[in-house]
C-alpha cells in the first residue's frame, strides 16, 4: 500500500518548516492544504514563506483572489499529484492548517463535489444568520445539529449546507485513494503560539502588508469575495480607512489570528489518528524523522 505524510496543526505552529528538514531526509514531494495561500498576488498578508533552499511547495498562488475555490477543486488537484508522487517513488508530504482540505482524502463525502449554485448564494447572502438556521433546518436538521459554534456564526458555512441541502445529493462516501496515512501534529503552547502570531503579523507590516492591500482594493474593489476572509486584510482595509489605528489594526489582526489558531487546534485535536509533537523539545524534528523513516520503512 501507497504512504502519505500530513503534517498538521495551527497557524504560526512550524508546519512548512517541519515539512522541508524531511524533504531533505526522504525522498519526497510537498503539496500545500491551506484555503489562504491558494490565492495570487495574496502573499505577504498569507505568509508565503519562500523556502531558503528554493524547495518547491505545489498548492500555492494557483488563482486569482476573484475566482472560485473550494475544498473540490483542492480535492480535484490533489489526487493526480499524490498519483505522480508515488509514480516517481517518492513520498507526498501534505502540510497545512485547513482540515477540511485533509478530511476530503481522509474521509470524503460525495457533497464535496455538488456544484455551487450563483444565483441561490445571491439570495441567500442578504439574509440574516438566524434565517439561514431556519432554512436549513427546514431542508436538513440534521446537519444543523452536527454543525460545530464556529459553523453556526459563519453565514459562508450556512450557506454552503444550505447549498448541498437543497442539490438532492445525499451525503455518502465516495471511493478514496488506498493508503496508509501518518499524521503529524505539532503542539504549540498557548504562551509561545502567541508569541509567535505576534512576531509574525510585525513582520508582515514591516514587509509590506500594507501596500499589498492598497493594490488588492485597487485591483478587486469587492470584499464580499471569499479570498478576503483571511485575517489580516479586514483588519488593514479598517486602518487605511482611519477607523481604526495602526496599533489597534495590529492588535485587532493578532487576536483574529489567534482565535483562528484555536479553531484549527480544536479541529485537529477530533482527529484520533494524529501523532503530537511538542515543538518546544529540542529533539522535535529528529524524533519525527525517525517516527517517518520507521513508517515509511527507509531506515
């Protein structure tokens, strides 16, 4: 049976770095699962990381911040890339914090491919969270129910269930790729994870996040899009508006950077199969490449 690494945990956590020391010790190939990094021209304020030694990363700035994306079309180009990985013998490293883009080759559901529908979003956006619940209560209680707070307080989630609701398709599992999976968790304390998401927006504002949002908003002009859900370019568009200062912007797009770090940790933690490293110890990386090197039997 074929292998596939993913290496997982919260934002600011070491994830990328972790994934290139074992690029250099197997034989391998890195794809990126992140929802924010798919996006041109939205670099600084995603914290795409150019790798030091040029290393490759696939998944990164594949379309423009106007166009569709979706956990399908991560799906879609995932599988025949994991396909030409094991072609070349090599090993597919999956790194990133969406676990949504995990679960569709862990443990995929058919509503993964219902298209969107245009003109039901359209009409669905102008309404109120509390109307949404109501709509999909109506069309499929059940998966209100099982919906986490977080997806509850997002109309985009509401959206989308209310999209599959109404489609027809009943939710079943579809034939996945045969593997034998490892999961790599990285462990952050609350102190240090913090630490580091404050260190990471100062250096993102020092880098340029600021004219990199002047030219998105130039460019673009719609903040209805999806791609600018990522935290960050909110918090700056309400600063160069002047409702806000640079300190308060900064301060804002910390918190809003954590609270997403504690969603992805809660997200992960469900998960069973995950293996967690601390990444305070100083053997963090050599315990994890002999943890990969037994699995993937290269010892």
């Amino acid at each position: 049976m074929q292998n596939i690494l993913f290496i997982v945990g919260p934002t600011s956590s070491g994830k990328t770095a972790t994934a290139l020391y074992l690029h250099q010790k197997i034989p391998s190939m890195l794809f990126s699962a992140d929802s924010r990094q798919v996006y041109k021209e939205m670099d600084i304020g995603t914290g795409k990381d150019v790798p030091p030694d040029g290393t490759h990363i696939d998944g990164i700035s594949l379309i423009n911040p106007d166009e569709e994306w979706s956990v399908s079309h991560f799906e879609k180009m995932v599988t025949p890339w994991i396909k030409h990985v094991w072609n070349s013998k090599k090993l597919p490293i999956i790194v990133g914090g969406t676990g949504l883009y995990l679960r569709s080759l862990l443990n995929p559901f058919s509503t993964i491919h219902v298209p969107q529908n245009p003109a039901l979003r359209q009409d669905l956006e102008q309404k109120p969270i509390s109307e949404l619940y109501e709509i999909l209560a109506k069309h499929n209680v059940k998966k209100l129910n099982t919906m986490n707070a977080s997806d509850r307080n997002n109309p985009r989630r509401l959206i989308r269930a209310i999209e599959v609701a109404q489609s027809g398709h009943g939710v079943q599992r579809l034939p996945v790729l045969s593997f034998l999976p490892k999961i790599i968790g990285l462990h952050v304390s609350n102190e240090l994870l913090e630490k580091r998401i404050s260190e990471r927006v100062r250096a993102r504002f020092k880098q340029g996040m600021v004219a990199e949002t002047k030219l998105l908003i130039q460019k673009y002009r719609d903040w209805m899009l999806p791609a600018f859900s990522a935290t960050g370019y909110r918090e700056v568009r309400m600063f160069l508006e002047k409702k806000i200062t640079q300190h308060e912007c900064m301060k804002l797009w910390v918190l809003h950077e954590i609270q997403y770090a504690k969603r992805q940790i809660t997200w992960f933690k469900k998960m069973k199969m995950v293996e967690w490293y601390d990444v305070e110890n100083p053997s963090v990386y050599l315990d994890i490449e002999n943890n990969v090197k037994n699995w993937y039997d290269i010892l």
